[in-house]
C-alpha cells in the first residue's frame, strides 16, 4: 500500500499543477486517514503530467505534442469560433512547463 502510495503520489507531485497537488493530498488522506466514508465520497482525478516539449494554448484542451495535432485542432476547432480567418499569422513563444502548470 504505502509503494502504490509513494508512486502515485510522485505522479501527482511531478504534474505539478494546482489540479495534481489537490488529487496528491485527497489520495493521501484517502488512504492514511482511517475514515472510510472517504473511500466512496472522494473522486480523485488521475495525475495529469504534462510533456516535456509540446504547443500549448491557453483555449486548447491540451498540450499538443506534435505541430500537425495543433494545427488540426487550429484550424477545425479554435479558428472557427474565434472567427480567425485562415491566412491569420500565428506567433509562437517559448515558455517554460511551470508557467502551464502553475497558470502564470
């Protein structure tokens, strides 16, 4: 229990987000803190880890990791909505992993 524990909750800790950091410490008390009632009334969300190169967009739901995967759900998705037209310029900025999980 407390092997499964520690990797799951590495998981969570590696993810880094506000969202993991909740799940670690829910998981954590589901397992540690003796309350039963806990085990049917928390849904704890899987780890969620982010890639460690990829295009991210603040509307995405996503990260994506490849350029065809981004511009496949540009084009079909996000453009359409926002109105963009298809000739509309594209400006990509280098940002580090923290700033995505952390939402700064």
């Amino acid at each position: 229990k407390d092997a499964k524990t520690f990797m799951m909750s590495f998981q969570y800790w590696l993810g880094g987000s506000p969202e993991n950091l909740r799940s670690m410490l829910l998981n954590l008390a589901k397992q540690y803190s003796g309350r039963e009632e806990l085990d049917d009334a928390l849904i704890i969300a899987e780890p969620v880890l982010l890639p460690d190169k990829g295009i991210w967009h603040p509307m995405a739901p996503q990260v994506y990791e490849t350029v065809d995967e981004y511009r496949e759900w540009l084009d079909k998705e996000h453009a359409p909505f926002a109105g963009l037209e298809e000739d509309a310029p594209v400006v990509g900025l280098v940002v580090q992993k923290s700033h995505i999980n952390t939402g700064d």
